[in-house]
C-alpha cells in the first residue's frame, strides 16, 4: 500500500490554500488547526481528502474521514498512517 510523507502533505494542503492563508499555512506546526482555524475552507477539504484517497488508493465515503481526521498536518498522518495498512 502507498504511503505519504508529510512534505507531499504540506505540499499539496499549500497548493490548495489561498495565496492570503498560504502564509498562515507556512507558519503553523503539526498541531496547527487548519480547517477549523479557516487556513483551508471546506472546499480544498474535500479536494484533499479526495486527493488522500487517490493516494492511499482508497475510496473514501463522508463516514470514513472526519473534520478532526484532517484538522492538523499530525492528525493527517496518523490517518494516512492508519489507512497505510
């Protein structure tokens, strides 16, 4: 199964961000809520879990991924971690 590295996720969460909240993004930590704090709108959410899906070679359903799965760059990859297997 593949696997993804934190670079490929901050890599794509930036590509998804406003050019105003990149910087916010460039800024925060692991622990840095991202969804919840509006650095990344609800739009690029489901863009990025689709592109998480993709990766994993999975498909992920609205039960699968929660807001609180993605909310942070570590939340994210205990999640990648999690469906990695």
């Amino acid at each position: 199964m593949a696997t993804i590295t934190r670079d490929e996720v901050t890599t794509k969460l930036s590509k998804l961000t406003t050019r105003r909240n990149r910087k916010k993004l460039e800024a925060a930590d692991d622990k840095t809520e991202l969804f919840s704090t509006g650095v990344i709108d609800s739009f690029a959410l489901i863009d990025f879990a689709t592109w998480l899906g993709k990766k994993l070679g999975k498909r992920f359903t609205a039960d699968d991924v929660t807001l609180e799965d993605l909310d942070t760059v570590e939340r994210i990859m205990v999640f990648i971690d999690k469906h990695s297997k």
